[in-house]
C-alpha cells in the first residue's frame, strides 16, 4: 500500500494541530495580563486597596487561569485565596462601586472557570466556583457590621448568576469538543484499519497466487525433469543429470516459495479471484499433466451454460490445486478427476491410488497452503471442500459448489 496523502497536506495538517495550543494558551496569557492591567488600578483607585496588596492577590487571581492549564489544584487555592482576600481592605467605596467582587475580578473568576471546565472537567470547575462563590460569602457576612450586608448580598446573586451561566456554557462547549475528538479519532482509527486491510487483502491475493499459478508451474517443471529418465528412452547420462539438476532446482526454488508464502499468507482475510481461467480450461490442464507422465482418467460433464463467474474460477484453480498435489506427492500413482453438474450445484471429485513410489522430496515440507486456498476459494461461493485419505490408501479431494449466485448480506457487516 502506498500513502496517496501529500507530504505538504500532511505536514500542514500537523503544523495546525501543533499550533492550536499554543494559539490558545497565547490567547489566554493577552486576557489575564489585560484582566491584571485594569484589576489592580481599579482596587487601588476605587477601592482604596493598598498596592502591594492589590499587586499581590491581582496577580494571584489573574495568573489563576494560566497555572490551571497544567496545575488545576494549586489555581483552586490561588483564585479561592484572592476571591477572599481582595474584597477586605474596604470603606466607603463599599457602598459605591460593587463589592465583594469588581468587575476585573468578576471577568477573571469566570475566565479561570471556564478553563477548568474544558481543560479538567465540570467536577473540578464546579468545585472552585463553589470555593469561590463560598469564600466571598463568608467575607460578606464577617463584615456585616462594617458594610452594607443588602449590597454585597446583590453583588453576588449577580456573580453567582452571571459565573454560574458561563460555567455552564463551558461545561457544554467541552464536552461537544471531546465529542469531536473523539469523533476525529475514530475516524482516524477506521481509516487506518481500512488500509491496514487492504494490505492484507492484497497480500492475500499475491501469496494465493503464487501458489496457484506459479507454483503449479514450478510443480510441473520438477515433475517433468524428474520423470525424464523413464519417459525418454535411451536418454544420455549427461542429459539425465541436467534434468535432475532442474529438478533440484525446482525443489529449492518451491521451498523458498512455501517460506514467501509464510511471510505473506494471511487467514483473516480474503482476497479476489484470479486470473480468469474456468471450466472450459481444465482439459488442457489436464493434457498438461498427462504430457508430464501423470496418469489421469478424467470424466468431465459438459460446462453449463450459465455459471457465475466466481464458480467458474474457484472450480478450476481447486481442481488444477488437488491435481498438483497428487503428482506431487503421489507420483506414478493413478489419478481420477470427476466433475459433475446439475441444476444446483457443481461437484468436483480428484482422487488418487497409493503411490507405487517414493513420495516427492518436497512432501514432508509442505505448509498446507494449498489445501487452505482450496477451502477459502470454496467459501467466498459458498461451497465446500473436505479432503482425506482414501479406504485403498489413496487420497480424494472432494469439493462442491452452488451454481446459484450467494443472495446479497442484508447486515451492515456483508457491506463491508
């Protein structure tokens, strides 16, 4: 598989992801330093606050929100310390301007909520606007004596409504954003499940291929040079030793194809049929065995009219696979080849004797991936392939095959 993605798409893509952040945070430091900026004028001006202390509690409260995005505990304690600390030098201006919140601080209180709702989720916001809201109740009522209790008591209904709305607000806008990266996720994940199967796939089909159509080859190649010395009289020993040299070469080359075929074969997955050869190729499939010296007595019934092309194709490549098996591993042994239709189904039937003569070299190597591919071709048509040893020693290949198209998969699933 090859990524179809642009290098410049997708280094853009990632430059954006990576700058988001700090987009955000650059904005959240301009909002607390302009919030400091006006806070601590104001509580010096208006409210007769001493600098130092307005400098000090300004500074925690406005600085509340920037250490929430990383310290969500130690932005509580600063922002519920300021929330009771700015509003206790007081006199006159109590009963002036509002108290026991400014609005600086009523701007910065509801900024620092907002961002521990999206950043740590609503529990956490919650809890610091209780802090907050709480602590500055307390200070009301501990100096009841000294200011306007009515005042402060407006004050913070106003407070509380306004910081409790954006609160909400906040809670809201976070969860529809980890919707969307949850969404993004998963859309992530799906697309690369989807090319990891599509590998696979295609890994599947390369590796069925080469055993079906290259290995065949192969097969033959091995199986006519080392059936050369008895179906060529009076050969010359030089000539016989370069057919057993091809035939040697022929078994290295197998074996290192079965290993190929290790590293590709996937059983998870299924994969397209191919090339296109069916029924009406088997008797030259045939003829070419027998021109390898291989004895086969085949009964082939006429190919119907009207075969689906996937069942045309998986009856040939099983056939032309249990073909090569038995010559393989049963060589000089008879071979029957059977195949039967009706109006339903397509059977298919190879069998052969016990073999007079030693097994193929390669015999005890084999992985079994012919047998496999068999099984599999069978069930992507909705047929069946069992294979066994025979009561005479022998061994039969026995597959069917619907000859109606497989009905469409109403799941979800079939889609896929």
């Amino acid at each position: 598989m090859r990524d179809t993605s642009s290098p410049v798409t997708s280094g853009s893509r990632t430059r954006r992801r990576l700058s988001n952040p700090a987009i955000a945070f650059g904005a959240l430091a301009l909002a607390t330093v302009a919030l400091f900026s006006v806070l601590v004028p104001v509580h010096i001006a208006l409210y007769l606050q001493p600098a130092p202390l307005a400098f000090l509690f300004g500074a925690m409260l406005c600085a509340s929100p920037l250490v929430a995005v990383r310290f969500p505990r130690w932005s509580i304690a600063m922002c519920t310390v300021a929330a009771v600390a700015l509003p206790l030098p007081v006199g006159e201006p109590a009963t002036t301007w509002p108290w026991p919140w400014s609005v600086p601080a009523m701007l910065a209180f509801i900024l620092f909520v907002g961002v521990l709702a999206v950043l740590h989720g609503w529990r956490v916001a919650l809890l610091a606007w209780l802090l907050g809201i709480g602590g500055t109740l307390a200070v009301v009522i501990a100096l009841a004596a000294t200011v306007p209790v009515v005042a402060g008591i407006v004050n913070l209904v106003i407070v509380t409504s306004v910081s409790g709305a954006a609160l909400l607000v906040a809670v809201l806008a976070a969860s529809r954003l980890r919707v969307g990266a949850e969404l993004t996720r998963e859309r992530e994940l799906t697309a690369l499940e989807q090319s990891r199967r599509v590998l696979v796939e295609e890994r599947a089909r390369i590796a069925r291929e080469l055993h079906d159509v290259v290995a065949h080859g192969m097969s033959l190649i091995q199986v006519q040079a080392s059936t050369a010395r008895y179906r060529v009289p009076g050969l010359p020993d030089e000539a016989g030793q370069e057919f057993d040299e091809i035939a040697r070469t022929a078994r290295e080359g197998l074996t290192e194809m079965r290993r190929l075929l290790g590293v590709l074969r996937t059983e998870d997955q299924q994969a397209d049929l191919a090339p296109q050869q069916g029924l009406r190729d088997i008797p030259d499939l045939v003829q070419a065995l027998r021109r390898a010296g291989a004895e086969i007595d085949a009964a082939l019934a006429p190919v119907p009219e009207a075969v689906p092309s996937a069942v045309d194709i998986a009856a040939f490549r099983i056939v032309q696979e249990a073909l090569s098996n038995a010559v393989r591993h049963a060589p000089q042994a008879p071979i029957e080849l059977a195949v039967e239709t009706d109006a339903a189904t397509l059977r298919l039937r190879v069998r052969n004797a016990a073999s007079s003569g030693a097994p193929s070299p390669d015999a005890s190597t084999s992985l079994g991936h012919g047998l496999l591919g068999m099984r599999e071709r069978a069930a992507l048509v909705g047929g069946t392939v069992s294979a066994g040893a025979h009561a005479d020693g022998g061994w039969i290949v026995r597959a069917s095959l619907p000859l109606a198209p497989l009905p469409p998969d109403p799941t979800p699933g079939g889609a896929a």
